[in-house]
C-alpha cells in the first residue's frame, strides 16, 4: 500500500496519511462547507465576470482584459478548491492507489498534493492585481504615454509573463520541498528563508507597490478635482452633469475614435487624436493628467477660427464624463485591492511569525478563520464589481433583458 508523508499549509505541520477508505461524514465539517460553498461562489462569480467582459468586443479594452484575466485566475483557484475539498472528503479506495505509472505518480505529488495547483494561481492573481494598479496609475499619471505604451498586445504579453514568472516562488517550493522516496511522496515544509521570501515577494512588496499607486491615484484625482473647481470659480459656468459616464458602455469612444482604436475607459485620447489635436490651455493646468481637446478633421493644423459658443463646454462635457468613468472603474479596484489586503493580511502575519519562530496553532479558530478569509477573496471580486462597475452591471442588465425576452 502506497504511504503518503504530507506536510502542507491547510493541514497540521507533519502528517503522514495511507489511502484507506473513511466515512465522509466523519470528515465533513464547517470548514470544508464554508470552503465549498466559496468555491462553488467563485465558479459562478467569476465564469460570469469572464463572459461579460467577453461578450463585447468594446469592453475588452486594456483595463478589462487584466479584469478578466483576475476573473479566470479566480476560477481556476475556485475549480481546484471545490475538487481538492471533495477529494478530502471522500478519498479513493486503497485499490487505486497501490500502483500508478510514473507521470501520474509525479503529477499527483508535485502538483496536487504538494498543493501547486493552488497556491500558483493566488500568486499569478496577486501579480495581476499588481499589474492593474500600475496600469491604472500609468493611465491616471501619464496618459498621452498610456496610450502609445499599453497597447492591447502589450497587456496579452504581459497576461503571458504573469502566467509563467508569477508562480515563480512557487516553483521553487516544489522542486527543494517535493519529492518521491521509495513510491512515498514527500512534502516537506518550506525553510523559514523560503517562508520570508514569499512573505516579501508575494505579499509585502506587492502590497507596497498597489498602495503607493493607488495613493498617488488618489492624490491626482484630488489636484484634478481643484483645478475645475477654480476653473469653475474663475468662468462662473457649471458643466452640466454627468451621471455614471453619461454612457452605458464603459468604454466610448472620443470623437474622430473608432471602435478598433478605443482606449481604457476613457483614460486618454487615441495616438492619432493627441498628434491631431490642439490642447486647452485653460483646460491643461496641471499638464498631463487633464487632456481637453479641439479636434481637427485634417493632419495639418487649421488656422485658428472663432468656435462656436458650445464648442468648448462640448469638449469638457467629454472629459468630464471621461472623468467619471476613469473614477468609476478605479474606484472599483481600489475596493478590489482593500478586500484583497483584508483577506489576504490574517493568513500572511501568522505564517510570517511563524517563520521568525513563534507558535501557530493549525487547528485553532484563528487559523482556520485566515484560511477562510484568504479563500474567500476568490469569490469576493464579481460582488464588488455588480456593486461599483458601472459598465459590468450595465452588460449584466442587457443580458438579463436579452434573456427574459428570448424566454418570455
């Protein structure tokens, strides 16, 4: 009979298990509910998050398709749990596990019981959130640059990159921690150097890099906020309002933009509408960050010509609702990246303490309650987007008319 010697992070530091057959009932408990009940919650959420987002070419724009890549690392993090929690609690008879050809012997070792597939896709989500904080301080910060830079087969490249560097850690663990002894498999608990290793490099310095985006995110949306708030005070006339984007697609296209070119929600003018265009000195204070636009219909430039009394409350209609879209989504995802820091933090400070040789308890309340929180970030995101993300509830409500009236 083949022997298993165990040691993972959801489990008791050393345990050593053999494949025999245990009632289901006797290991079935409030853990393994709650982690089945986020896994099943994570599916859903998140098939439906990819299927929105892909169902319409203009919403895969730049910011999007990292969304979507998050959504599909969710999904997959949400598949593996839902199946590792039924293989806990309903393990295989000792018969099919007595002999096994070699490469399912190491696939069910190195990845599957050493717990790759798990924990590779929180690292490659962790990355990507990263990823979208750094695009949406790029976007907010330089946009004219933003535009030339994060083309869409840019983003698909580094989708790739997070896919095969994310894990990176993780390889690591496998190869020094996992191996095969004699038919055992072996999964040896990492060394306190490889346990601050990831504590830094899959937590600590991501958290610091999306917090100072996000920070310096908030700080520019407040010294954009000033500037039309004096502009304001200086004309005396109000911009009209602007509910949600005044748009029910996220992404809209700016005058003379075709669909092909558009850009990340509003975030900044396409390469051949900054080239073509004159800026508003009295729009462009802060230089960079606000682009409001005269629009030509020609390469060369016109010669000045008197505007119409409209024209220039028409163009900051534009940025203005360009404005709230750039807020709305980036709002979202500074909620996304609070949950991800609330959930994330009880699991990380135990296991850190751990590792400079305090005592964690693996089978007290605490631990468990960080596990469950930890998990539960996989299933959290697609509730905050249909709270916040206009353009996502706005694709949610079309296809729940499309589908009432095909079945009504």
């Amino acid at each position: 009979m083949e022997t298993t010697e165990v040691i993972n992070n959801f489990s008791l530091p050393a345990v050593a298990t053999t494949p025999e057959y245990v009632d289901p009932g006797q290991l079935f408990s409030l853990f393994h509910f709650i982690q089945l009940l986020v896994g099943f919650l994570g599916f859903l959420g998140n098939s439906l998050v990819c299927f929105v987002f892909l169902s319409r070419r203009s919403l895969r724009n730049q910011t999007n398709l990292l969304i979507t890549n998050q959504a599909f690392v969710d999904l997959l993090s949400s598949v593996v749990l839902i199946v590792g929690r039924i293989y806990e609690l309903v393990p295989a008879p000792p018969s099919l596990g007595q002999q096994k050809a070699p490469l399912l012997q190491f696939i069910d070792c190195y990845l599957w019981k050493s717990e790759f597939l798990l924990f590779a896709p929180f690292a490659v989500s962790t990355f990507n959130l990263t990823s979208i904080a750094l695009e949406r301080w790029f976007a907010i910060i330089y946009p004219i640059s933003y535009v030339k830079q994060f083309t869409r087969r840019r983003v698909k490249f580094l989708i790739a990159a997070l896919w095969l560097f994310g894990p990176s850690l993780q390889y690591t663990i496998v190869a020094i921690s996992v191996s095969i002894e004699g038919g055992v498999c072996v999964v040896g608990w990492p060394t306190p150097s490889i346990g601050m290793l990831l504590f830094f490099g899959e937590y600590l310095l991501p958290v610091c890099v999306m917090t100072c985006s996000f920070v310096s995110i908030t700080w520019k949306f407040r010294s954009m906020r000033r500037v039309l708030n004096a502009e304001i005070r200086s004309t005396g006339n109000a911009p009209a309002p602007v509910r949600g984007g005044s748009q029910s697609r996220d992404n809209v296209p700016l005058p003379n933009q075709t669909e092909s070119e558009g850009g990340s929600n509003g975030d900044a003018l396409t390469t051949r509408n900054v080239q073509n265009s004159v800026p508003d000195p009295t729009f462009d204070e802060d230089g960079r960050a606000r682009i409001s636009t005269v629009h030509d219909q020609s390469a060369a430039p016109p010669a000045p010509q008197p505007q119409a009394p409209g024209t220039r409350l028409g163009n900051r209609s534009v940025n203005r609702a360009g404005d709230v879209r750039r807020r709305n989504v980036t709002t979202t995802l500074l909620v996304v990246f609070a949950m991800f820091i609330v959930c994330w933090s009880p699991n990380q400070i135990a296991y850190f303490q751990l590792n400079l040789g305090g005592y964690l308890d693996f089978e007290g309340y605490f631990f468990q309650f960080s596990v469950v929180l930890a998990i539960c970030n996989a299933c959290l995101n697609p509730f905050i987007y249909a709270l916040r993300h206009k353009a996502y509830k706005d694709r949610v409500r079309e296809l729940y008319t499309a589908m009432k009236r095909r079945f009504a």
